[in-house]
C-alpha cells in the first residue's frame, strides 16, 4: 500500500508541475492570433492634430485595435518629417468579426507634452517586430 501512495504521489507531483510549463500562449500572448489587417485611412484635421480610422478583424480586444492605430500614427510622423506623436484619443467599435478603431493624434518634431507620447521611429520598429503594418 506505501509503494501505491508514493507512486500516486510522484503522478500528481509531476502533473502538478506540468502546469507550471509556459506555454507559448503564455510566453508571447499571440497563440491563436490571427489579425486581419483592413486599412487605414488618414485625414488631416488641423496643422498637426490626425485623425486615423483602422480596421481589423481577429482581433483578441480593443488594445489589438489600439495598437494598429497607434502603428498608423507613428508612421504618418515620420513619413512627415516628425518624430514624435501624443495620443488624444481613441474610440473603438466591434461589429460582427470586425473591428474598427478612430483615433486622433497630434504629430510634432520634438517630444510634446503629456503621458502618452509615442517616440515614432521607436514605435515602428516595435510595430515591425510585432507584425502590425503601418501606412
């Protein structure tokens, strides 16, 4: 009966460890993550202030949303000759499997004030490595 017990033991033990193994999901966050990427279009409001609307379907919840309009913003800055972005706001929709985002920025040549600011060519690199497109 005491071999019985610690074989029983040893089987939990190790299946109890088993769950302590990172999956990728875990590790990278983007198992099953399969992006539709639907466009972006961009319209000048005034002087630096952007708007970008975005699409998307697969998307996993807003922030994937978010990201893509944020990838559009930091693009659009340095394709005009600037090198940062802020974030003013983003309003994000879900209809059926797909997704739309509407976002506005400001864009300038030096860092601007406040909390979200985006360093543009940091930005996109991280978009690239992440696989979200930009403009």
């Amino acid at each position: 009966m005491a071999r019985f017990a610690q074989i029983a033991f040893s089987v939990l033990a190790v299946a109890s460890l088993s769950a302590c193994v990172p999956t990728e999901e875990n590790v990278t966050g983007r198992s099953n993550f399969t992006p539709g990427y639907g466009g972006i279009q961009t319209v000048l409001l005034d002087g630096d202030l952007v708007n970008f609307h975005v699409s998307m379907t697969g998307a996993r919840d807003q922030a994937d949303v978010e990201a893509y309009a944020r990838c559009a913003a930091a693009q659009y800055a340095l394709i005009r000759g600037f090198g940062f972005a802020r974030h003013v706001r983003t309003s994000v929709a879900k209809s059926g499997g797909n997704w739309r985002g509407d976002a506005v920025y400001t864009i300038s040549p030096s860092l601007p004030r406040g909390s979200a600011t985006i360093d543009a060519e940091v930005a996109v690199r991280d978009c690239g490595a992440q696989g979200i497109p930009t403009i």
